[in-house]
C-alpha cells in the first residue's frame, strides 16, 4: 500500500468501527473490524499494527473538530474575553450535540476514554496549551493579574469543568447552558486575580517581635 | 422494641454494614447483614422494613458530619466570603480524607450514590438550601449584584463543583487544594454579577426602526 492509501483505509476502517460501536454500544476491536468487513486481517495490521493503534486513531476522529476549533479560536480577532467564552461554549455545543444524539453511546466513550487515559492526556494537554494562549493574550491586555499562567490555568480550567468534562456532562447536562458558561467567563475577567483576599482566612500573621 | 432500642439497634446495623462494605468493597444488603449477625431476621425488618432502608440509613449517617458543619458554618459569625469558604473547604476536607484513605471504598460509595441517585438527592437540595442562605446573606452585604439567588446558586455551584462532586474526586484529587477553592471563592466575590458583560457576545441587538 501507498502511504496515501493506508491513509484512506484507515479513515475508512475508523468510521466504519464508529458505526460498529455506535450500532453495538459497545467496544469494537481489529478482531471485530476483521469480522465485519471480511478483510484480509494482514490489510488491517497494515493500518492498525496494535490493537491501542485503533484506539489512538478513534480518538484523533473524536478530537479532530475540537482541536480545529481551538486553533481557529486562538488565531481570530475576536476581543479577548470571547475568544475565552468561544473556546469553551463551540466544543460544550459539540459534545453536547454527541450527548444527546445517543446518552448510552456517550457514555461509553467516556468509559473507554477512563479506562485508556494516558491515550487520551495528549489531548487534554493539548487544549491546556491552546489555552495558556489565550491566558497570555489577557494578561497582556491586564486581565488576570499577578497570577502565572499554569496558575490561572488551573484555576480557570477548575471554574469552566462543568463545560470541559464529558463525566459532567452524564451528570449535569440538564444544568449546563450556554448563557451560564458566559456568566462564569465574565466572571473571571472581573475576579480572577492572584493575592490572598480574604476566603482562605488570616495568612502570613507573624510573631510580635519583642524589642 | 422501644423506639430507643430501634434507634441503637438502627445505629449498631449501620456500623456493621458498614465495616462490612470496606471490608468486601461490595454493596452489603439485609440479607448480607443477618448472615453477618446471625440475628433474627425479623428484628433486622422491624429496624429496616424495606432494602432501601438500610441504603437511606447508610447514606443519612454518610452525610451526617456534613449537615452538621453546614449548620455550623451557616450560624457562625464568621465575614461571609471565609463563610463560603469554609462552607465548601471544610466537606472537601473530609472527603479527601475519605478517598485517601480508601480509594476503591470511595468509588464504591460514589457509585451506590449513582445508583439510586433518587434517594441521596434530599443531602444535595439540602446542601442548596444552606448556600441559598449564605447567598442571601452575601447578597445583604452587597455581594453577588443583579443576580437572583436560585441563579447565583447554579453559577457557583459550578464554578465550584470540583470541590463538591465525588465524581470529580476520583479523577482530579492530585490537582484540588484548599488554596485553589479560596482563590475560586476570592474570584466570585470580586466578579460574580448579573448582566451580560461581553463574553457571550453582542445582545439585545434591535433592527433599526425606519421613522
């Protein structure tokens, strides 16, 4: 094979094991793909050489779009405080989309996901990263201040969780909304600083000094 | 049996049933528990007629120490945003402690709780109704402007959900701190009102009207 057809192949087999699990609801794997579409199985280690290759290659279909959306979001014009609302409320509406077209397959995607984590983490760090960006572009403008961008960013990716997490979503997707999500970004362009300011108590007291 | 000896006996059941869920890491039922005691069957009914009595039994004394520390911080004369903080670090304290301690004991109870989610719904409308008082308290105090309760409550229950939901423990336990949960209480303090605020876009826009 080309490697322009092993590419072809393998977006073939992927939709097609998208479909087995979705029809299935349930994991599908090279043994499955090999059954189902009658394949030489030699053709299918060609494309998928381990079994985690098909896992990684269903993953890269799962991310595709969000990942598009993130570069596209880090890239425009848009003010910042949108730029943050949009990077999170486009892929909320995607997976929200996924959720409610079939609540049981979702579901076991994040199960698969749970169970395979350390295949998916390059994802995770991935949009960490796109938003590190953005974190950087706002406090260039002033916003997040005297706070280090891992710092906001854990403290942001903690506020926004409910909009991030597809566990959440099984949950709480009756909750969630788009105009909250706004709430909580504009709630963090208003509030979000560093400096102790109150909630954690007294700090930094220090022993009267006797002279 | 008098109502007293119900009450110690209901006690006493509870305790071994739940000595006997950490010990098997499984779901522990009146059947199990009679086995276990070698009690008459019938004094096991009489202290919990139906199977989901033992189940609201053990989820009653699960959230015991956290009604109580509601109360206690709902009535305290503490500045209102430590209240919140307090409101939420010192729960989350507690069931770190629980999950530290015992993992896959945690995950169990998290996953009864899923179950029969119906019946541990009463603890999280409990929960509501105390925050509900705190942010009214916040909001006599200036706090919070523009904003209606019910709709502040959904607001910062999810920008504080890591700190709530025994979901959320078992996947991101390592990256939760108390100083992260004060800076999340600092930033709603200082950012979180009604009112569009631009992160969510131009609104309100109106056709111009032709005179």
């Amino acid at each position: 094979m080309t490697a322009a057809d092993r590419d072809a192949l393998k977006r073939e087999l992927v939709t097609l094991a998208m479909d087995m699990i979705a029809r299935r609801c349930a994991v599908v794997g090279k043994n499955d793909l090999a059954a189902e579409t009658r394949m030489a199985r030699s053709r299918i280690d060609e494309v998928f050489p381990e079994e985690d290759d098909l896992f990684d290659a269903i993953v890269e279909h799962w991310y595709a779009d969000d990942i598009a959306t993130m570069e596209e979001v880090v890239a425009s014009s848009l003010p910042i405080r949108r730029k943050f609302y949009e990077f999170f409320a486009r892929r909320f509406v995607r997976e929200r989309e996924r959720y409610r077209k079939d609540p049981a397959l979702f579901a076991l995607y994040v199960q698969m996901g749970s169970e395979k984590f350390e295949r998916v983490r390059g994802y995770i760090d991935l949009a960490d990263h796109y938003l590190s960006e953005l974190i950087a572009q706002a406090q260039d403008e002033g916003f997040f201040p005297d706070l280090t961008i891992d710092r906001a960013l854990t403290l942001i990716n903690q506020m926004v969780v409910c909009y991030v997490s597809p566990q959440l979503m099984l949950i709480l997707e009756e909750r969630l909304a788009e105009d909250k999500l706004a709430a909580i970004v504009d709630t963090m362009f208003a509030g979000l600083t560093g400096g102790d300011r109150g909630a954690a108590g007294v700090k930094g007291l220090r022993a009267i000094s006797v002279q």
